[in-house]
C-alpha cells in the first residue's frame, strides 16, 4: 500500500537547521587530503517533489504513536550547494592532458596550491527500506536498513578536469552513504523537534489569541450594557427633574 507525502514549503528556521546539522554530518569522519577547508552548506533546496513510501508492516498503531516499515524511493528536484577549499595537486592530472586544456582551464602551478571550491549535489536518487517511528510529543526516528543511495550528481568548479571531477564524484558519494545510514537518524529527529516546537508554539499563540478575544468580547458587551443601564438611570433623572414620568 503506497500513498502520498504532502511536500510543505519549508519555513527558513527548518531549512537552517538542516543546513547546519549536514555541515556538521558532512565534515564528520576522515576528510581527503585533498580537501583542506571546512565544508559548509551555502544553499539547501528541499525541491517540490515528495519521496514515495510504500508501507511493508505496521508494528505499533495508536493516536499519538505509530511505527511501519516502508519502501522508500525518491528521485526529485532537491539540491544540496557547498563549498570548501581543496588543494589542487599538478601530480595527479596527466601532463598530455594538462597540456591539453591549458587553453581553456585553471592549472596547478608545480607546487600544490589551496583554492576555494563550489560543489552541486542534485538529481539523488534514493531506493530503500526504512523504520518510521512518529511520535507527536518525542518526534520522528527514521533509520535506513540499507544503502539507498542509487545515483547522484556531482558539479564543481573543476567540472572540465576529468581527474578531480571523478575524484569529487567518489568522495561525495561515500560522504553521503555514511550521512543516510549514520548521520541523517539523528538530523531527521532534531528536524521533527523544531516542527513539533514551531507547532506548539503556533498552536499556543493561536489559542492564546482566541481567549483574548472573547474575554475583549465579554468586557465589551458588560460595558455595553452598563452603559445602556446608565443611560437608562440618567434618562430616569433628567425625567423626574423636568416633572415627567420615568420612560
């Protein structure tokens, strides 16, 4: 049984957070020598397409509660944009080929050199099976049983290297399969957390909004009513100082 996740437009808290933990879970473990600046995510883009889920076995169902296994696949628009500083190395590029695209590329001098680096991470695509447990007061745990990582695109500022390009191909690629199955359990629950909190916290404005209103109402209409019963004692006297009867 699959059916349809309704993909929100994400409000600028959530996507800080979750540019701020990938910084984090992106320089977690052994980096490459080769990259030698903090890697930090400049833009994150959830895209407009949902991931598709297919429920394997439901283990717990109850109103605040629930935990399934599911068939996982996404394949959409979203993008990932870094950037960091990597040492370019005239060793590792063949000299026919350096020679090749001195016309139309940045070479390394004969000495390694440090320059700064954008890389795109775009077009995932992700098959694989996962245990959901959500919970409406301590959040969402999300754990892969499997690699899920099917294909990715990889573009850098040195796409027209084929060396480096191949390079950052292999290392993003191992940096995102360690993000999926140790990394992103914990993102994922402290991503719930700011949802769950946002929510509570509109959920109190809101009610306290309504009671503001209907106590302003009540008071309104007792002083509506004090004032009609004022006038009604004002008319009273103005009536029995001209001699005329009470109205």
């Amino acid at each position: 049984m699959s059916f349809k996740i309704n993909w929100p437009e994400f409000s600028d808290e959530f996507l800080d957070q979750a540019k701020s933990q990938l910084t984090v879970a992106l320089n977690n473990g052994g980096m490459p020598d080769n990259i030698v600046g903090r890697i930090e995510v400049k833009e994150l883009d959830m895209g407009t397409k949902p991931p598709d889920l297919e429920i394997l076995e439901i283990g717990e169902l109850a109103e605040d509660r629930f935990k399934g296994i599911f068939k996982l696949g996404y394949s959409g628009d979203a993008f990932i944009l870094i950037k960091t500083k990597v040492q370019a190395n005239p060793l590792t590029t063949p000299l026919r080929q350096r020679t090749l695209n001195a016309r139309n590329t940045m070479l390394a001098a004969q000495q390694p050199f440090v320059v700064p680096m954008e890389i795109r991470i775009s077009n995932v695509k992700l098959r694989g099976i996962i245990v959901l447990v959500v919970d409406k007061e301590r959040g969402i745990t999300l754990v892969f049983k499997n690699d899920p990582l099917e294909r990715v695109d990889v573009n850098s500022t040195f796409d027209n290297i084929p060396n480096i390009r191949k390079f950052l191909q292999t290392q993003i690629e191992a940096q995102l399969r360690n993000l999926f199955q140790n990394d992103l359990p914990q993102m994922v629950h402290n991503l719930s957390l700011v949802v769950l909190n946002q929510q509570a916290a509109d959920t109190a404005k809101a009610k306290a909004e309504a009671k503001l209103s209907r106590s302003y109402g009540s008071r309104s209409s007792r002083a509506s009513e004090q004032g009609y019963d004022d006038r009604q004692e004002y008319q009273s006297k103005v009536n029995g100082v001209a001699g005329n009867p009470p109205m």
